[in-house]
C-alpha cells in the first residue's frame, strides 16, 4: 500500500529545496483525501505563480527552459524550441505540450482517482475479512468448546451406561443365584418332609395294628329296626366277572363321551363348510361379470371358468360330507383366491371412485343427475296418482257406506250387529250356566261320595275290628266264619263301585281344578282310599289322571 | 360326632330306622354319603383308613392309605364311579373305584409333589387332579387313568387356590393365588383365556351393583310401646338396597400380611352357572365383590360390591341366580336382570355364614352358626 513514488527531481541549485518540498508535499497531499486532491488545482494556481516565480525566474529563463524542453523531450514531448534557431521557442509547441500535460494531468487524476477508490474499496474489503475472519474464529472457538463439553457428557453417559450394565448383570445374577437358592431349599425341605412324612408312615402302620386289634370288641355298626329289602337280595360278591363288566363299563362311558365329543365337531364342521361354501358362492357372484377390459377377462376367465367347474364338481359330489384333506385344501385354497380377486376388484373401485371425486368425468355426473331428477319426477307422479286414486276409492266407499242413507236402514244394519253379538252372547251365558250347573252338580256328588267314602270306611274299621275280636274269641264254628267272609267281600264291592266313581268322575272334564279345594280334596281322599285298599292297578290310572287333569285345565285356561 | 366317633342315621321315610356308627378307638374325623345313599364312608383319625359301611348288607370295606387334603374323595356326577386319593411311601397315587361294588377299577400315580385335591368333570370322564400350592401343577387324566395333559403357567409363586369345572365340561377355570382365573378348554387342554381382578374397574362395559344402606322408614304415628316384633326388627336392622355406580370404580384391596402361611390373596371361589353361561369369582384380596364373567363373550359382565366381606355364594342348580351372603342378615341375589337384597324377617340377629340351594331351584337354605331357615323363591306364572 505504501508504494509511494517519489520522483526524484534532478535538484537545481537554489530553489531545490523548495521544489523538492514541493513536489514531494505534492505527492503526499493526495493520498488523504479526494477533495484535497480536487481542490489541489484551485489553489494550485494561485501556488502556481509562487511556484512559478520560485522556479523560474528572469535569471534563469534559459535555464529552466532548457531543463523544461529537456523534460518534455524525455517524456516523448516534441520540443518546445523552434528548428532552426536555438533560442527561439515554438509557441504553438509549447502550447501542444502544456495541452497534453493538461491531458496527462487529468489522466493521471483520474487514475488516481480511481486507484483511491480502488483502495478504499479494498481497504474496507479487507477490513470486512477481518471481521468475518474474528467472528469465524470466536465461532470456532465456541463449537470447539462445546464439543469438548458434547464430548464429557458422552463419556459420561457411557460410563453410566456401562454402570448400569453392570448393574443390570449383578441383579441378574443375584436373581440366578436365589432362584437356585429357592430350589436347593425346596429340595431341603422335600428331603425333610419326606423324612418326617415316613415317621409319620410308621406311626400310622403302629396305630392301625393298635386300632385293628381292639377292633372286634368296640367297632361295630348297630342298625335298629333294619328293613329287608324289597327283594331280598344281598350285596353282590366280586368276581373276576364284575371286574370285567366293571371294566367294560367304563370304556363304554369314555367312547359314548369321545362319540359325542366327534358328532358335536362333525357337527360344528359341517356347518363351517356350509357357511364356507355360501360365502364361495356370494363372492362369486359379487365378482365383476366378464364385460371389462380383455386384459382382465384372461385372468378372470380361467379363473371363473376353473371355479365354475369346481363348484360344479363340488356339489356333485355333495362336499360336505367329504372330509378328506385334499377337498378340504381345495375349499379354503379356491375361497382364498376369490377372497383376494374381491379385495383387488373394491380396491379398482375405490381408486375409480377417488379419480371421479377428484374431478375429470364431469359429464357423467351430469348426466345421472339428470337421470335421478327424471326418476325422481316420475315417481312423485306415481305417488300422486295414487293418492289420487286412493282418495276417489275412500269417497267410493263412504259413498257405498252412507247411500243407503235412510235413517231406517242404517238402523237396521247396526240392529244387525247388535243383535247378532247379543245373540251370541247369550249362547255363551247359557253355555256358562249349564256348565255351572254341571259343576254345582258334580261338586255336590263328590261331596256325598266322600261323606258316604269316609262313614263306610269307619264301618269297614268297625266291622274289620269286630271280625278279628270275633275270630280271636271263636276259632271253631263254621256259621259265623261264613257270616264274616260275606261282611268283607260286601265291602270290597263298595269299594270297588267307589273306584268306578272315582275313575269315571276323572274322565270327565275336570270342573274340581276349577271349582277350587273342596273338590280336591274328594280326589285325594279317593286315592288314598285306593292305595289303601292296596289295588294295584288303580294307582296307576289315578296317577295318570292327575297329569291329565292338569294338563286339561291348562287347556281350558288358555281357551 | 366327631368327638365321640359315632355316626347316626335316620331315613326319612320310614321314621322308625336308625343306624348307628361307632368307630371307638379309631376316632372319626370326616363321614359322607356315597351317591346312591346306601353307604357311608367314615375317614377315621389321623386319616389312618377310610371305612365303608354299607347300610343294607352290614358290610365293611377298607380303603387304605387315604390321602389328608382337603377334597381327597370325588365322586362322578353320576354316582358310579368314585376317586380317592392316596399316598404310600411319600408318593400321591389316585385310586378309582366302582361305586356299586366298590371293586377297584384303576390305581395310578400322579407326578404331583403333593397332591392337594382331585375334581371329577360333570360328565365322568376326566378326573382332575392338582398340586399344593406351593407348585402351580394341574394334570388330568382320563377315567382309565391315563394321563391326558398337564398345566403349569408358572413357577416359584403361591399356585393354584381353587378350580372349577363347567356344567358342560368344556371348560376348566382354575383360580390361583397370583388373583387370576385362567380357563382351559377341554379340547386341547391349554389356557384359552385369563381374567384379571384388579381393584379398579374400569371397562365401561361391566355394570357394578353396589349394596347402600337405606336408613328404614319408620312411620313415628304407628310406634307403640312396647314395640312389637317387626317394629323392633325393623328399627334394629338397616335395609340395603344396590345402587348403580359409574365406571371406573375402585374397589376396596387389602394386602395381606407376608409372612404368614395361606395368605388371604388370590382366588378363593368358582362356581360356574348351570347353563354354562357366566362363571362367578371372588378375590381374597378384594373381599367385599363378587365378580360375574360372562362365558360367552369371556369378558367381565358385573361386579357386586358388598358392605362385608363376602362369606359364600351359590348358583341356582336350574337357572343363572346367584345367592350370595356375607355375614350379615341379608342374602343376595343376582340375575341378568337385576339383583336384590333380601333381607331375613327374624328377629334378634341372624348371620348368615353360608347358604345352599334346594335342587329344584325353588329354595334357598340360609345357615348361621346355630340356626337355618328357608327362604322359597315364588316362581313367576307362565299366562
């Protein structure tokens, strides 16, 4: 930056300091400030004449325009003194020359000027790097700072990390280690309480043969007023025979489970596979018809046909009771692959119905709204024509209803009603009284029976206690042992109508149920009548009779 | 009488037959009935041997070695077949026999450490057997003693508590200590599912009835003095009615102490519904709720909560009723279509510890300490 120049201008005698403070201060000035160098030339002129004057002076004209013709003819300046004579100047010379040093003046000016800006330019360049140059130093500076501090703090997490390892595999091991002390203690402990349980063992065995020794004298089972059983027969014995039935039976009890347990999944499979194949078949139809592109027919094609063949081979065969393998593969394989055509064919849809959302088909649009607005029209017709229709209908029959509009008439129809549901009322009023008359009847009846029932049961107490005082008193005469056989099987005969009344009274619709208590209780006493008079074949009929009777009111109850 | 060691018997249709029991020196510590009422079976003390008396031959049989648990003797629902479980020389074995000849059909070992009980299924064919609780086993076997598979979900944890078979026999539910119910299927034998029983119900699915007391209404114009019975009776006792609470609920846990041996955690109850549908539950560790799974969709349907703990609970052999009582004087019963709280018109105090159904359906047997009662259920009428 500092390339000063400074020309050394050969130094005169005299002014040479002047000049030289001159020329040099001249050189100097510029550099500080663009003005100064502007404004040099201003006061250059009035320093001009001083300048002048200080250089040449009336003395030393030749002189100086000697030195001054030398110059310029060193600058290239053609010289300022005429050809011929020696002494003369060219003016015209002389003022081409000055022109051109006014030129060279300027020119230089400007390149000075320029050069100025040139280093400011690359001055404040140059102080903008440096700027830059320290704040990207401070920066570095930092990000090393922080990675040293990033760095700490890894190692730090490291080492917790492996602290933790570490933790980690000293719990596991500790958890190792109770684990096998628990089971060396479990193993301790069943050792002990096998040990003991053995002493225990012995102690049982001591105590038993204590027990079964003093067994015959105290253990015993006393059962008092011990019923025979109905049969008489004893407890079985065991026999080779009873184990093999024994173990007969329970393999039969095990295959009816495990027969069972099959027919239930048989069952469950059937089903599946018929679900199974209603699903094939809805998919199937759900699947698009072969009308698309020819791309897709030749993959649906085969596939449609092939699975038309399936389906049709399949129920041939009736599938579903076919269980082997190969058919089942073939089922779930086929309703598989038409499982995934269905997925791709709504997956076309979708993406159609996305690319129609997004805009595109426009015309479409319009036209099946104009096709719904047309249908939509005609229904509303339709609607309306019925309606329409419907209105003249109700007229029709109000019409049809009021025409015979004399009061008369209209009377007499709704006489007509009347009378006909008064009439059947009153059918069912006397359908009710004979029905309560019936009951009034049978009720009484069964009264008398069980009054007549309970004074001949007390006879034949009586008359059955009398007999065997008689027999105890008299064993030998044969008269009164005839006399006595008559009494009883008199009574037997009652008793025999009385279980006539009692089965035919059952048969009949049972009015007791409804009639409430009193007569059920006639019923009862007359089975207990019957059970008593031990005739077998009478406890069944009124057994069943009770059921039916019940059954029979349900009946009437629903009516 | 356990303590003198003396059985007696009457029949209840011919009142004049009586039989008496006596074991003597042998002691008595447990006596049963064998499902076709003809004989009783007596285990005698230090369960030394179990005595088969047969009521209508007078003939004795000894069962040998029978094993002290808590259900050692099983019999099949249908009465044929019975299971006992023994042990000989520290080894569990089960023995099965015939009840109607009490011959000895099959005797095999079980691979358990120490067996701890033996469940038929409803329909005879599978007998379950499992491990005390310290080992979480369970092994079935078919009825000719083979072994058919084993489950163990876990080790080193308190095991199984209490099982369960449904009226079909489809599944098994086994409640363990760790307040789970996990249920096997009976096809392959593995877990199908499990329930959990925590102390927050939060599936806004489930409905929970919660038992509130309703301070009695007692008109003061009708009080006399002195108070008669059911005046005193219903000022003395508090009525409950159940109310509906919102989802999520939290229910009362406690946890037991842990240095204590049969800790009061787990599943303790199971009873499946006669119609195979819903599988009732009860966790030791919540004591105060019953909770109610529905089988069909294996998920939780309803959880009652109680003012006390609950004692027992029962279903209705013929339909989905469930009984429950917790001490108090009032028993609870829940259906689908709604539960109430019934309370037991007595007078002075009447708690009930445990209740049983009469096999129609139509009746309940509440018990106290000292006292039982009847409670008859009216059947709706079918118009």
């Amino acid at each position: 930056m500092g390339d000063w120049k400074t020309i050394t201008v050969p130094v005169l005698s005299s002014d040479s300091k002047n000049i030289f403070h001159y020329t040099s201060e001249k050189k100097i000035s510029p550099p500080s400030m663009n003005s100064q160098v502007l404004r040099l030339p201003l006061p250059s002129s009035k320093s001009m004449h001083s300048f002048f004057s200080a250089f040449c002076t009336e003395e030393n004209i030749e002189q100086s325009i000697s030195y001054l013709n030398r110059e310029l003819t060193t600058l290239g300046f053609p010289s300022i003194y005429a050809e011929s004579k020696g002494q003369e100047l060219n003016l015209i010379s002389i003022i081409n020359c000055m022109n051109e040093l006014l030129v060279l003046q300027h020119k230089n000016l400007r390149a000075q000027e320029e050069v100025e800006m040139q280093h400011l330019k690359l001055g404040s360049d140059m102080d903008h790097l440096q700027n830059c140059y320290a704040k990207l130093k401070e920066q570095l500076e930092l990000s090393k700072r922080e990675i040293v501090g990033l760095q700490e703090r890894d190692r730090q997490l490291q080492s917790k990390n492996r602290n933790l390892h570490q933790l980690l595999k000293n719990e596991k091991d500790e958890v190792q280690k109770l684990q096998n002390i628990i089971s060396s203690r479990a193993t301790q402990y069943n050792h002990d309480m096998k040990r003991k349980e053995r002493e225990y063992n012995k102690l049982k065995e001591r105590l038993h043969q204590l027990v079964m020794n003093k067994k015959d004298k105290k253990i015993a089972m006393e059962v008092l007023n011990y019923v025979g059983r109905a049969d008489g027969k004893r407890g079985a014995w065991r026999t080779d025979k009873t184990e093999a039935r024994n173990e007969e039976e329970m393999y039969k009890v095990l295959l009816s489970d495990y027969e069972q347990r099959q027919k239930q999944l048989l069952v469950e499979n059937a089903e599946l596979k018929k679900v199974l194949q209603q699903m094939k078949k809805e998919i199937i139809l759900l699947l698009p018809p072969q009308k698309q592109k020819p791309k897709e027919r030749s993959e649906d094609g085969p596939v449609l046909s092939d699975l038309e063949e399936d389906i049709g081979e399949l129920n041939k065969e009736n599938m579903w009771e076919l269980s082997c393998e190969t058919v089942r593969e073939q089922l779930t394989n086929s309703i598989r692959k038409q499982w995934r055509m269905l997925k791709n064919h709504v997956e076309k849809l979708d993406n159609q119905v996305s690319r129609v959302h997004s805009g595109a088909l426009n015309e479409k649009d319009v036209i099946s709204r104009e096709d719904h607005e047309l249908e939509t029209e005609k229904l509303e017709l339709e609607i309306q024509q019925c309606k329409e229709m419907i209105k003249t209908q109700q007229q029709l029959l109000q019409q049809q209803l009021m025409s015979p509009c004399d009061d008369d008439t209209t009377l007499l129809l709704q006489d007509c009603y009347l009378l006909e549901e008064r009439e059947r009322l009153q059918e069912e009023w006397r359908l009710f009284r004979e029905q309560k008359k019936n009951f009034e009847k049978e009720r009484r009846s069964f009264t008398e029976a069980a009054i007549r029932l309970g004074l001949e049961r007390k006879a034949f107490e009586e008359d059955r206690g009398a007999w065997l005082k008689q027999q105890f008193l008299s064993m030998s005469t044969d008269y009164k042992h005839s006399e006595n056989v008559t009494t009883p099987s008199a009574f037997l005969g009652s008793c025999d109508q009385d279980n006539q009344l009692v089965k035919s009274t059952s048969q009949r619709k049972p009015p007791c149920m409804l009639s409430g208590p009193v007569s059920g209780e006639p019923c009862q006493t007359s089975q207990y009548i019957t059970r008593n008079s031990s005739s077998a074949a009478s406890k069944k009929p009124a057994g069943d009779s009770k059921p039916n009777q019940w059954v029979e009111s349900d009946k009437e109850e629903t009516e | 009488m356990y303590k003198r060691g003396v059985v007696q018997v009457w029949s209840l249709e011919q009142p004049d037959w009586h039989c008496k029991i006596d074991e003597g020196s042998a002691g008595l510590v447990a006596s049963c009935w064998s499902p076709d009422g003809r004989h009783i079976l007596n285990t005698t003390e230090f369960h030394l041997r179990i005595t088969v008396w047969s009521l209508c031959t007078k003939s004795v049989s000894y069962i040998k070695y029978p094993k002290a648990c808590q259900q050692g003797i099983a019999f099949t629902k249908d009465g044929r077949y019975m299971a006992v479980a023994e042990r000989r020389d520290c080894k569990d074995f089960v023995s099965i026999f015939v009840c109607s000849d009490w011959q000895l059909l099959r005797h095999f070992d079980t691979e358990t450490q120490d067996l701890f009980g033996i469940e038929w299924a409803p329909n005879g064919c599978v007998l379950a057997a499992w491990d005390t609780c310290l080992e979480y086993k369970i092994l079935l076997y078919s009825l000719d003693g083979r072994l058919l598979s084993t489950y163990r979900a876990y080790e080193w944890s308190l095991g199984i508590k209490s099982i369960a078979w449904s009226p079909s026999s489809q599944f098994l539910a086994i409640g363990s200590y760790d307040e789970k119910v996990r249920i096997l299927n009976h096809v392959t034998w593995k877990k199908i599912t499990e329930f959990e029983h925590p102390a927050t119900v939060a599936s806004s699915k489930t409905i929970v009835y919660k038992e509130v007391e309703k301070s009695p209404s007692v008109e003061t114009e009708r009080l006399s003095f002195p108070p008669t019975r059911a005046l005193a009776s219903s000022l003395f006792s508090t009525q409950s009615k159940y109310d509906v609470s919102q989802v999520p609920v939290s229910l009362q846990h406690i946890k037991p102490v842990a240095d204590r041996a049969n800790p009061k955690m787990g599943i303790g109850m199971l009873a499946f519904s006669p119609d195979n549908c819903f599988l009732a539950t009860k966790n030791d560790n919540i004591p105060n709720a019953v909770w109610i799974w529905d089988i069909q969709k294996l998920k939780l349907f309803v959880v009652l909560e109680q003012l006390c703990a609950v004692q027992s609970f029962q279903w209705d052999p013929r339909q989905p009723r469930l009984a429950v009582c917790t001490g108090s004087s009032k028993v609870y019963l829940w259906s689908p279509a709604g539960c109430v709280s019934v309370q037991v018109p007595m007078e002075g105090d009447f708690q009930i510890v445990s209740l049983a159904w009469h096999c129609s359906g139509d009746s309940v047997a509440l018990l106290s300490k000292d006292n039982f009662c009847v409670c008859y259920l009216e059947r709706e009428e079918v118009k």
